[in-house]
C-alpha cells in the first residue's frame, strides 16, 4: 500500500522523459536501500549478525575497517 504522497510522487513522475523517470528511480531506490539499512541498524535482533559481520570485516585485510579500539573515545 502506497501513501498519499508516495503515490502522488509516483504519478508526477510520470509525467517525466523516460530518462528523468530512470533517474528518480535510482534516486528511490537508493533512498529505499538507505532506510532499510538504517532499520536493520537499528533493530535490536540483529545486534548478532551485525557483530560478527564487524568482526569478520575487522579481520578481512582488504577491508578499510577501523579496530575497535579507534571507535572508543
């Protein structure tokens, strides 16, 4: 189900060229990815797997990840 002004976007930009319509496309989806990302941050059930995915991003060399122990100020 769509809001009222997810839906009214979404009819306005049809109006669009198609190449304009490919754009906000990726700009939505983008901004889809990022509050997914934001969600999964900050839901507490997954304090596990975001532990251990650090975890392996810290051992991973080809990784910039910074260690723990620059992140505690």
């Amino acid at each position: 189900m769509l809001s009222a002004r997810l839906k009214a976007a979404i009819d306005s930009a049809t109006q669009l060229p198609p190449d304009a319509q490919e754009k906000v496309a990726a700009q939505l989806e983008s901004a889809i990815a990022n509050v997914r990302w934001d969600v999964d941050l900050n839901d507490p059930e997954n304090d596990t797997w975001l532990s251990e995915w650090i975890a392996e991003a810290r051992q991973d060399e080809t990784v910039d990840f910074p260690a723990a122990s620059a992140l505690q100020r």
